[in-house]
C-alpha cells in the first residue's frame, strides 16, 4: 500500500513542488501557454516509472529472507504504476480541456525558422 501511494502521490507533490518552488525562486517558469495544472498533470505521469521502485524493492526485501514480501512489491509497483497512468491521463485530459494551448501561428503555416537544419545549411552556403 505504501508503494503504490509513494508513486501516486509522492511523486506528483515532489515534481510539482519542485517545479513551483523554481517558479518562486526564479530559477525557471513554465513554457509559455502552459500552467501548474499542465505540470502536475504531467507530474502524475512520473509515477509510471517502476524500474527504480522495483530496484529499491530487491535491496530492501532479500529474497532469501522473503520472497512472499518481493511479489507483494512487485504488485503494489505494477498497481501505483498503472493507477498512476490514468490518473494523470485523464488529468492532463481535463486540464487540456479546460485550458487548452494557443499558439500564435497556424498549423500549417510554416516559417523560415521551421526549416530542417539541411536546408539552412543550403541556404547559408549558396549566399556564401
């Protein structure tokens, strides 16, 4: 129970305050359009890592001593990691949709600071 509420909930309030307290200190603030609501929906979603959940897992429980407690683990990992993958999907779905991301330019409009690296490269060269 208490990996699964480490990767649910620890990892959403230790990334968005992380986040908030750069904003604060002016150390970094967040792409333009975007709000804290983005970052913690984002921030939910680093609850799917597992692989560092089921590493600490293996040193803290030796499966000679208890194999039962590594499966328990391992379940409770999948479950946070899972839980966590739709919770911050339809999260970021919700604040997308409440708040959702105006650029400046349409789509389909293309400028020269969208060309591919080969093509300014060319450009460069034949004014040279």
């Amino acid at each position: 129970m208490g990996i699964a509420l480490g990767l649910i909930l620890g990892k959403p309030i230790g990334v968005t305050g992380a986040c908030w307290l750069s904003a604060k200190l002016g150390i970094a603030r967040p792409p333009q359009g975007l709000n804290f609501g983005h970052v913690f929906g984002a921030s939910i979603l680093c609850g799917i890592g597992f692989t560092m959940s089921i590493f600490i897992a293996t040193l803290a429980f030796p499966s000679t001593v208890s194999p039962e407690l590594i499966n328990t683990s391992r379940i409770a990992i999948f479950i946070g990691s899972l839980a966590s993958a739709f919770i911050g999907y339809f999260t970021l779905k919700a604040v997308f949709d409440r708040y959702p991301v105006v650029t400046n330019k349409p789509m389909n409009e293309s400028s020269p600071t969208d060309q591919q690296p080969a093509e300014k490269v060319a450009e460069v060269n034949s004014v040279n």
